[in-house]
C-alpha cells in the first residue's frame, strides 16, 4: 500500500519546511495548554531608516523570520534622510503590494512618527496649543493615511498625550473608600500645577498651583434663607450677582478699626473647591457646564487686579470734574486779561503786575522767607497755572483712562478662559473627526484598501498626559466618533477660524463636510469603522508605577491587585468596543521596555485570549523588538510565539503529542544538536584561487 503525504496549503504567520507544516491538516490530539491565539493571529512591527533600510528591506526580513501581518512603522520624513511616507513613490508602494502579494501576507497597520505626540496642538516648546503646529501633526497623519491605503489599508496609529492633566483629580484616580489609587507623586494632590488656556491665543495659564495660597478682601456677607447660603451684599445690603464681574466693584470689604486696614481672607485649595461645589449648584456657566476650582482660583486673582486697577481709575479721576472746570474757568480769565492788558498802554502795564511767591515747590513757605518774591502779568500767572492744571488732567487721563482700560481687559480675559481639558479635548476632537473623514474618503475611493482605514489613537506612557488611561482613551475616541456623526450631519458648525461676533460668541459657518442624506445612524457606522483605538499592553502596564500601595500590603499582593486592575481595563475596553488593533509587549517593572510576551511579569498572555474569547476580531502585532539586538534576531516573533504555545504539527503520522515551538526553535533540520559546520552571514568568504591553488602573483 501507498501512503501519500496530502498537500498542504502555505499560510501565513507559519514555518515552512519539508517536515512541519500547519496543524490543522490532521486532527491531531490538543494540548491542553493550547492558546486561543495561533501564530498566524500576532505580526510584527518594521521599521525604516538609515539603521534598518527601507520598508521594502525590512518587510523582507520579517517575511523571512515567519510574520503573517505586518506594521510599518514610519519615521518622520522632511529631513536630511528620505524617510516617512512620502519617501515611497509609486513603484515602492507597487513593491510592497506585491511583496505582500507573492508572500501571502497582509499590511496591517502604518503607526506615524513618535514625533506626533498629540492631536491637540499642544507644543511644549512653547507651552502653547498653536492651530498651525496641530495642523503639521494632522497633515502627517493624512500622509500615513494615504500610505495604508496604498499597502492595503488597516490602522494608523497616533500616539495620545494631549494635554498634562492632575492624576490625582481624576474620577478613576481614587478607590470607592476615597482612598488614592493612582498618583503621579506623593505630594501631588497639595502641590500638582493645573493649567488654564486662553481660547483666543491658546496660551497655557500656569498661574493656578495647590499648594499656593490666595488672599481676596473679606467683603460684607449677608446669609440668603432662599438659597440655604452666605452671599455678597452692597452698601445697603442687596445681594450681588456673582457672575457679572461689573457688578463685583459694589462689594464693600470689611474695615478694621484696630489696625486701620480693611480686612482679607486667606483661601487654600479647599476653599476653592466648596466655591465650586456652590457656584455649580446656585451660578452654573450659560452653557450648562460646571466651574473647576481652577477656573475660580484665577477668576479671585483677577478679579482683584480688576478692582485694584478700577480703585486706580477712581482715585484719579475723583478730582477730574473739578479740574476740567477750572480750567475752563482759567481760559475765560486768560482770555478777559488778556484783552485788558491789550487796551492797558505798555508805561501803564506796571500797575497790573502781580506779586508771587519766588518758591512755589516742596518746602516754598520756608524758603519764600528768603527769596524775593516775583512780579508777573495776569496772563502770565494763569498761563502758569492753565498749563499746571493741563498737566494733571493729562495724568488723570492716562493713569485713569489706561487702568480703566486693564480692568476691561482682564474682564474680557475672564470670558475667554477655560480648563486645560476643555479646551484640548475639543481640538482634539476636531483633529480625530478629520482624520477619520479623510480615511473614510480614502478607504472608499482607492481602489487598493482591502480593508476599512481607521486612525487609532494609541495610549502612550502615563506622564505624556490625557490619553494614557483605558478611560482616557476611550473618551477619546468617542469624542472625536461625535464630532464626526457632527460632521457628516450638520449643515452649520463654528468656524474653525475661530471667528466671533460682536458677543464674544463663535459664528456658525456652511460645513464642507455636510454630507445632505446621510442619517445620524450611517453617520456613526461610519465614525466607529474609521476611528478605533490602539491597545498598547506594555503602555498599559506602566500605569504600575502610579499604583498605590495600600496599608501593610506586600509586594506579592499589590501586583496582584494591579493584575486584577489590568484585566479590569482590558474588559472595559472590549465592552466599550473602542479597539480595533494592539501592540503586543511585555515589560519587567514600571519603565519602557520592548519585551516579547512572557519575558515581563505583566498579564498579556490571559489579557490577549480573554479578548479572543470574547470575540475580538482587531489585529495584533508585536512590538517586541527589545531583544533582537542583544540576545539574537527574532525573539521579536518566537518568543512571542512561544509564550502562546503555538505548536508545531507533523504531517507525516500523527504519533505522539504534538511538537512545540521550543523542539524547532533553535534546531537544524529537526536536530537539537549545532551543525558541525558553520553557514549563512557566519561562512567566512574564501580568497579567490586557481585549483591548482597556485598564487595568482
């Protein structure tokens, strides 16, 4: 009898050679062990640039080390080195499809340039949200765009960090006990900054920090039995409304007597914070949102320079009525004396001389008792006088005049600032919203994407700021999903020019993204097709180093708190249904590291497969690349594979229990043993000789 070796079909993500091949050819038995997660579901993760070659280079070698699915992960082009997207022309995109063509493999994902660090247009260089900086990062975005749609579509990943915010104020920062959960550093909660904006320039207000105390006057309060509360009063006791700042200069402060001074009231952080909880229940905002302690802390800062500048404007110009009229007085006399001193003949002018002090500064009533006095015309003295007065009106006009005009500025100020996350998470949402749009528009109208193209905001380290967070990131998402439904269907938006009537208020403009017939539903397929999440398991993992130990808990059992919390957020992501692909990497302790799966103490491996247990059908690769240079080229892929227990089928007899990754993994046609013979990049290459091996000379 003949036995005959059936076919068997070549698949990505598997070795091939003559005695392995692909186990489910036969029905062999399963190890129990066996993962939910093949070899052929995890890529891998390419590079480009002088270190490494091209694209086109660097694909080849992964092909070569086994991978199925691969992720180019671009660097930023425009320099010296012809790197980023843009750098492939037609033919290398024409390459690379056809190597992914001829090798059955799939492009999956184009990660942008680290460079890109946000989507919000915050430039640390600056300290400022700048709309042209946003406008690069977007720009380069779109060229990433446009390259997976030339290898074939999938995710474009963009690193988060859109704004630094306070750990410790956040919602999940706390356990339900009230306790801290995660902090930045132990002091964090009576010392961390908490940043502002002005909308109008996007200038960071960096004045508001926990641990600095303000002082305002104490001014007269009166208890309101209607609202259960103090609140301000004028001189004759009428409530003030608190929102109007004009209406704030008719507070009075409380004077003392004893030290003859008005009093003040020195406020901690606290108290900013019971301001808040009051003023959101009594004066919320005319859009409905809530005041922030910060908002309040700088609102009491300027408030008092505003009253300290219209206090400057009142003290000068208490007097100015007074001065305008004599001096229009004065101009009436200069003009009567004037025409009395023209009739008067000139040898009779004497008699109209006045006699005045010869010392008229500081100190002049001592010293006029040595100095002569001087004899002048009437019209010289008011002449003398006119420009005295003319003097102090002009000081009038510019002290008062300009302190009048600092106090409606910082009035206008007020109308314009707002929190840090606010502000960011709007044109961070913009950013997305066009981002997705244009991968829509691509993946729809290029006929080389295979599969939807989606732009994939990755959580990135802790301290890079909001995004980093399972619950940051998913906010993120579906912040920048509704500003696209907004965009698909809504005639009308503000201008995103920013321009404003006469009220302060944006202008509504024609949207060019309207798209009329499309419904609300349609718009938010389209929106959760085109904007998905990145899942970063190493990124995730970081978030060790801000996890708070709890009172006489030891090491063991803190990590097995933090793995609980990891596979919490793991569960919260695919619930929320926000990701799409996933980097796959380990790590040991806190800090960035690039380990294969297993190699770390972080809960990938059980992370991974309750995903697929549970469905997920996004795309995985490995970015694992830590080792390949220290402990030989590949483990990116193997160990990661081997952590899985990805087996090794037979196809010639099923017999025995299947092999493993670890009998081939370092073996020479299926022998464990070295070869006795060197081979590869290790032959020496041999001086070229005659065969009678006599020299050339």
């Amino acid at each position: 009898m003949e036995f005959t070796t059936p076919a068997i079909p070549k698949k990505p993500g598997y070795l091939h050679n003559s005695m392995y091949a692909i186990n489910d050819i036969y029905n062999l038995p399963t190890d129990i062990e066996k993962s939910t997660i093949s070899v052929q579901d995890i890529g891998a993760s390419v590079p480009e640039g002088s270190r490494f070659g091209t694209f086109i280079q660097t694909v080849q070698g992964v092909i070569r080390k086994g991978a199925g699915k691969i992720e180019l992960s671009a660097s930023m082009g425009g320099g010296q080195e012809s790197v980023g997207p843009e750098a492939y022309g037609k033919d290398a995109r024409q390459a690379l499809r056809e190597l992914a063509k001829v090798n059955e493999i799939d492009y999956v994902s184009v990660h942008t340039p680290p460079q890109i660090g946000n989507m919000s247009g915050y430039n640390p260089q600056e300290r400022a949200f700048n709309d042209e900086y946003r406008k690069t990062e977007l720009d380069e975005v779109k060229r990433a765009i446009e390259f997976a749609a030339d290898t074939g579509g999938g995710a474009v990943v963009v690193h988060t960090g859109e704004y630094q915010r306070d750990i410790s104020n956040q919602p999940w920062a706390k356990n339900p006990d009230g306790s801290y959960k995660f902090l930045a550093y132990n002091e964090e909660p009576s010392k961390q900054v908490l940043y502002l904006v002005d909308e109008r320039t996007g200038r960071l207000i960096t004045e508001v920090r926990k641990s600095l105390v303000v002082h305002e006057p104490d001014f007269k309060r009166k208890f309101d039995s209607e609202q259960g509360r103090e609140r301000w009063v004028d001189k004759d006791g009428k409530f003030i409304d608190e929102k109007n700042v004009d209406n704030l200069f008719a507070r009075v402060p409380e004077w003392d007597a004893d030290n003859v001074r008005f009093k003040t009231r020195r406020l901690t952080w606290e108290d900013f914070e019971k301001r808040a909880k009051e003023w959101n229940r009594w004066n919320r905002k005319t859009d409905g949102t809530d005041w922030t302690p910060e908002e309040l802390y700088f609102r009491s800062q300027m408030e008092t320079r505003i009253l300290q500048a219209r206090g400057s404007s009142l003290y000068h110009g208490r007097t100015y009525e007074a001065e305008k009229s004599s001096y229009e007085k004065i101009k009436q006399a200069l003009d009567y004396f004037k025409q009395i001193e023209d009739k008067v003949p000139k040898e009779e002018q004497w008699k109209l001389l006045q006699q005045i002090p010869g010392v008229k500064s500081w100190g002049g009533e001592y010293a006029n008792k040595f100095v002569p006095p001087v004899d002048k015309m009437p019209t010289d003295i008011l002449k003398e006088v006119l420009k005295q007065v003319e003097h102090s009106m002009r000081y009038t006009h510019e002290a008062s005049a300009s302190a009048d005009a600092q106090a409606a500025e910082s009035t206008e100020t007020l109308k314009h600032i707002l929190p840090v996350s606010t502000y960011a998470k709007r044109k961070t949402a913009e950013s997305y919203a066009e981002a997705g749009l244009h991968a829509m528009d691509v993946s729809h109208h290029n006929p080389h994407v295979k599969k939807d193209i989606y732009v994939a905001p990755e959580n990135i380290f802790p301290e890079m700021g909001f995004g980093s967070h399972p619950e940051e990131l998913i906010e993120l998402v579906k912040l920048g999903r509704q500003k696209m439904v907004e965009y698909l269907t809504s005639p009308e938006i503000p201008d995103p020019a920013e321009k404003r009537d006469e009220n302060g208020n944006l202008r509504k403009v024609p949207n060019k993204y309207y798209i009329p017939g499309m419904s609300k539903e349609e718009a938010e397929r389209e929106a959760k097709d085109h904007i998905k999440a990145t899942l970063d398991t190493q990124h995730l993992g970081m978030w060790w180093k801000h996890f708070q130990p709890q009172a006489g808990e030891s090491y063991e059992e803190r990590k097995k708190r933090f793995d609980q919390w990891y596979m919490d957020m793991i569960d919260k992501l695919e619930k929320e249904d926000v990701i799409g692909h996933i980097h796959v990497v380990d790590a040991i302790g806190s800090g960035h590291q690039h380990l294969p799966v297993g190699q770390g103490n972080l809960p990938v491996k059980k992370a991974l497969e309750k995903l697929k247990e549970n469905g997920y059908k996004g795309t995985m690769v490995s970015e694992a690349y830590g080792e390949d240079a220290n402990y030989g080229q590949g483990r990116q892929l193997t160990e990661t594979w081997r952590a899985f227990g990805s087996p090794i089928r037979s196809p010639g007899y099923a017999i025995g229990a299947p092999g493993r990754w670890t009998d081939v993994q370092w073996s020479y046609f299926d022998k464990m043993r070295q070869p006795y013979f060197v081979f590869g990049s290790y032959a020496p290459s041999n001086d070229w000789q005659l065969w009678s091996q006599v020299p050339f000379e």
